[in-house]
C-alpha cells in the first residue's frame, strides 16, 4: 500500500512538473499545460479515493502521535 502511494505522489509530481515545462517552453499557448494539469487532478482524487476506500476496507488504521 505505501508503495502505491509513494507512486502516485511520484506521478502527480511529474504531471506537475511537465504542466510547468509546457509553460516555460511554450508559453501557455499549447493544450499541454491544460493536459498535465487535468491529469494531476484526476491523479490526486483518485488518491484521495484509493485512501478513503484503503481506511474503510480496514488496510489502512489511523495512529495517534505521541
């Protein structure tokens, strides 16, 4: 499970990371940067979604910080 999350932090960086060369090297006029940004939405709630559902199938269990 952690090695999911680890990759989907992974990926929703690189989206975020190829938003922002889009932008540098095109200057916003291409559909690229809408593109990357669009998948690292679509990336995060569907990290959002696996966590709620991992914390309710019981995968997962909060801690306290002591």
């Amino acid at each position: 499970m952690k090695l999911l999350v680890l990759i989907l932090i992974i990926a929703i960086l690189a989206a975020l990371g190829s938003a922002m060369l889009a932008l540098i090297r095109h200057r916003g006029a291409s559909d690229r940067v809408v593109r990357a940004l669009t998948l690292r939405v679509a990336l995060s709630i569907g990290l959002f979604l696996l966590l709620m559902l991992a914390y309710w199938l019981g995968w997962i269990q909060p801690h306290g910080l002591h």
